[in-house]
C-alpha cells in the first residue's frame, strides 16, 4: 500500500491539506501504541510499524518537496538519494546572489526582509504550480529538475527564517 | 557530528575566499549547487597563457565540509594545468579532509566545481 492509499488519496500533487490532517488523525488514533498493551508482541510489533509508516506517509504527503520526490518515485524515478549535482549557471547564480542578499541584510531592513522573502514565496509557489503541471504531462525529468531547484528555494526560506530570529527575536 | 581537524582549519580559516570578474576571459567560473540540501558553491580559476592555473577563489554557501572542500580545491590547483586539475577526484577530497560518507555529496560539489570552471573557460575560449 502506498502513501497515498494509506491516506485515501488520489495519486495527485494537488492535497487537500485538510483532508490530510483529519485522516491523518484518524489513522493515529486507530493505531496509537496505547491501544496495543493486549496483544501479542507479534500483533504489536505490526501495530507499531503501522504507526511508524502512518507517521513518514503524513511527513511525505504534507510537504510538497517530498511529496513531489514520492510521486516521481511511484513513477519509476528515485531522485531522494541521489548526488549528483545541479549546474544550471543562472539558476545558481541568482541563489548566490539572494544569499548574498540574506547576508547583508541588517535589523534596519524589516521591510526589505518582507518583500525579499514575499519574492521568494512566489518563487516557489511557480515551482510547484510547474510539478503540478511537469507531473500532469508525466514530464518526469522535466519534474525532477523542478523539484532540485525546490529544494535550493526552501532551504533559502529556512535561511530567511533563521535571519528573521536572529534579528528580531 | 565530528569534524576532522583539517575540516576545522580549513573552516575556520577558509584560503581564498572571493571572486575575480568572470567576464574576464582568462577566468573560469564553476558554479555548483547539491539538490540533496540546497547548498551553492562558486569556484574561479584564473588561467594563464600557457594554460597552467596561477591563482583561484571560490565562494559557498553550505556547509563545514563543503567550504572546507572548495578551500581545499583552491590550494590544489594552484600551478596545475586544466588536464591535471580536472583530473581531482572526490575520493581525493574525502581522504585528505577525511569525511563521513553523509558528507560525500559536500566533496563532489567542489569535484564538479572543478569541472564546471574548466567547461566554462573553454567554452569561453573556443
Ligand atoms: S551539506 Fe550540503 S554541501 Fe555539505
């Protein structure tokens, strides 16, 4: 059984992120180790795998990068692990430049911060509209490549999120 | 986890860091990025006429083990030619900075840099 049939969803990008979170609860009730104190050790053991599968099923399917990578995945193609690395120029130079931009910033640029990061949300809001639609067309070297340079936007918006602790905290 | 010490001395005293103009047609540029976690890295190579590496710099957001990778790299090609310099192996990184295999992507990154900045020349100089 895949993620998505575990949750009763179709095999889309699109979530609804609510039905997610309901059946998500559901599942965690119905196998919560507490309720598993009767049995056998055999049945709990499967009872805790269920649980332990229940919980990396919801880290997938919530988080759009992951939940792209697991589509791609069920489609024959394994990006998750792999090493090699990205050389688009443009691509890279303009993270070089946004994090050169992250670094500048200072406790006086609130409002530069906010519409540096609003930029960067659109950004990736782009990106996934285009998994959705690279996924639709099963392009799946065309979604793999969108889903690396994803994973380059979030890890700018952690950044984004660590600036703003330090500096405004 | 542990970093080796030459990790350390290369982290905390990175050699070379910065730019030169990569519009400048004696200048390489490699640019690299590890989809496994996001990070970038630049690497610059300034060639001479005979083709040999006289001086390089890089710049890179990420982690320990990638700024101590690239660091590394700037000292090792130094007085190469671009055959000798392509020819640096991850392998190499990892057993001289002596890293953990989670860390392998870090030392490929500066591999590919290597490769991406000599691309980049010839394709500048063809
Ligand atoms: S963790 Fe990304 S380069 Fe090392």
């Amino acid at each position: 059984m895949n993620y998505f049939q575990l949750f009763s969803l179709p095999e889309t990008f699109s979530v609804d992120k609510s039905v997610l979170a309901n059946t998500y609860r559901e599942l965690q009730k119905q196998y919560h180790p507490d309720k598993f104190v009767m049995l056998s050790d055999a049945e709990r053991l499967t009872a805790m795998q269920k649980s332990t599968e229940i919980n990396d099923a919801y880290e997938t399917l919530k988080n759009s990068c992951l939940r792209a990578q697991y589509l791609l995945l069920l489609a024959g193609l394994d990006i998750a692990l792999e090493q090699r690395t990205l050389q688009d120029t443009d691509f890279l130079m303009q993270q070089m430049m946004w994090r050169e931009q992250i670094e500048s910033f200072s406790e006086d640029d609130e409002d530069e911060i906010d519409a540096f990061s609003a930029n960067i949300q659109q950004q990736v809001n782009d990106l996934e509209s285009n998994i959705g639609q690279q996924l639709q067309e099963e392009a799946l070297e065309a979604t793999a490549n969108s889903v690396r340079k994803l994973k380059f936007m979030l890890k700018l918006q952690t950044e984004i999120e660590q600036l703003e602790e330090k500096l405004f905290d | 986890m542990a970093y080796s010490e030459k990790v350390i001395d290369h982290y905390e005293n990175p050699r070379n860091v910065g730019s030169f103009d990569k519009d400048d047609k004696s200048v390489a540029t490699g640019m690299v990025g590890a989809p496994a976690c996001g990070d970038v890295m630049k690497l610059q190579l300034k060639i001479d006429d005979n083709g040999v590496i006289e001086d390089a710099k890089f710049k890179t957001y990420g982690c320990g083990s990638a700024i101590a990778s690239s660091s590394l790299v700037t000292e090792w090609v130094k007085g190469k030619t671009l055959d000798e310099a392509a020819s640096i192996t991850n392998t190499q990184i990892t057993a001289e900075l002596a890293l953990p295999p989670v860390k392998i992507h870090c030392s490929i990154l500066a591999e590919d840099a290597i490769k991406a900045a000599i691309d980049d020349y010839k394709s500048k100089n063809a």
